[in-house]
C-alpha cells in the first residue's frame, strides 16, 4: 500500500537484478530517533544499502519517541526474484574441439574424435552459480566434468541442460560428436 503512518506493514516486490536497497524514513517529529534494521539513521536520510538474498527479506524501521519509551515498528517485506539466467559460461569437452568454438548464446555444436576414443566428458559452467546443469539427464556440478559418456561409431548426441534460479526456466546446448569409423583392415590371427 501506499504509505500512511498508521499502516505498519509494507511489501514489495523486485527483480533478481536488484541487489539491494535503501530505505528514507522521516519522522513526524523532529524529535524522534528512527533506526532500520538496528542501525541509526536521520530522519529524511537515506539508510545504507540493505542487501536482498531471493525470496523474502524483512526490513525493520523503528521510531523512538522524545521520551525514550514510545515506539512504532514498520515493516517492509521485500520479495527478490529468482535468477531466470539459464546459460553456460562456458563448455569443454575432454577430447576434441568444439564448433563453432563455445560462446554462451550459440547452442549447437559439433566434434569429432577419432576411432580409438570410445568415451568422452563433459565440463559445463553455468552462468549464474545458483543453477543447476544436467548432462544427459544426469546431473553434474557447475565447473566439474561428467561422467564418461559412451561413443558409438557415428554421431552421438549429448544434451546438456541448464535450469535458472527460478526452476522453470532452461537452456539446452546440444553436442554431436562424432566418432571416426575404424581403418583397421588387418587379421589378429589366421589358422589353417
């Protein structure tokens, strides 16, 4: 609601990208005191930047009356949004190069390996620490490599999905890699 000095109970809400705030309280009376958050600030002035986690985040603005005793409590309720950011920051695979080379907004790619490598890894970062990646349905911490992922002759397909802060939003970057077919053309043994 729009501020009156008998309602106590304030929300609002705001964007992920806000970090934090500052809050101006001004007293009715010269005389009075206000603190927000247990720290002291001037009528009029604003307080010091008062840091928002996501989610909830309750901000408390006292007034002391002249007489030391008297006060009134407001309550702000701010609501932070989660992060929506579902994108790596970077993708690498254990063998073989990406291409195109990894830029966080292209999500297509392709490698190829050679007939020996049967399995490869991949390590993805996201871009915002508080989401969480899967390779292939499994998931796997930001920054650390998969597990082994078998290749067959050909192409091979490896999804790698990243789901924001806020759990609804995501991002598929999707790998083929390719695995050379064998030139082997020789006998191990031959019997008569």
């Amino acid at each position: 609601p729009i501020f009156a000095s008998g309602t106590t109970a304030y929300s609002a809400g705001v964007p992920n990208a806000t970090t934090s705030l500052t809050v101006t309280p001004t007293t009715t009376d010269a005389t009075s005191t206000v603190t927000v958050n247990g720290t002291a600030v001037t009528s009029g002035t604003a307080s010091g930047a008062i840091a928002l986690n996501v989610g909830t985040n309750v901000i408390t603005t006292v007034v002391t009356a002249q007489d030391g005793t008297t006060t009134d409590t407001y309550t702000i309720t701010v609501s932070r949004a989660p992060s929506s950011s579902a994108t790596l920051s970077n993708l690498v695979l254990s063998t073989g190069t990406l291409t195109p080379a990894f830029a966080s907004g292209t999500t297509s790619y392709t490698a190829d390996v050679a007939n020996g490598i049967t399995s490869i890894t991949v390590t993805p970062t996201t871009s915002d620490a508080a989401a969480t990646v899967t390779v292939n349905g499994t998931a796997v911490t930001s920054g650390t490599a998969s597990g082994a992922i078998t290749l067959v002759v050909g192409p091979n397909v490896i999804n790698t999905v990243v789901t924001a802060q806020d759990g609804t939003t995501t991002g598929t970057y999707t790998v083929t890699v390719t695995r050379a077919p064998s030139a082997t053309a020789t006998l191990s043994n031959l019997v008569l």
